[in-house]
C-alpha cells in the first residue's frame, strides 16, 4: 500500500556532516548549491570535490571557503 501519493520514496535524515567527510562529484549548479548549501548549515565539513572542469561561480566559491 503506497501511502505516498506523490510517489516522493525519499527520506529526509540529519547527519552533523562536521563528523564526516563529504564527496561532491562536479561543479555545476546543482552541486554549486550543494555547496552552498553545505557551507551555510556545516562550514567545518571537510569537502572533497571531483569535477572534469569547474563552473566560475563554484570555483570562487569554493576559493573562498578553504579553510
């Protein structure tokens, strides 16, 4: 029985990412608002990224949060 009926099967959790090391694979504007999504609610996680080439805003971003 499909209690769901948008069909959403996703399940929201909540991690302290502070604890974690977190890989965000490209650099286009999905994972640009992974990012910044990342760096508003966890900046002290530690962020691994692995793109072909890197989108500018990411890039400055990214250059501006290294810590």
């Amino acid at each position: 029985m499909n209690q769901n009926p948008s069909g959403n099967t996703l399940c929201p959790i909540f991690l302290k990412l502070e604890n974690f090391r977190v890989l965000l694979v490209g650099s286009r504007l999905v994972a640009l608002e992974k990012l910044q999504a990342l760096l508003a609610n966890a900046p002290a996680t530690a962020i691994r990224v692995v793109a072909l080439d890197f989108h500018e805003e990411f890039l400055s971003l990214a250059q501006t949060a290294q810590h």
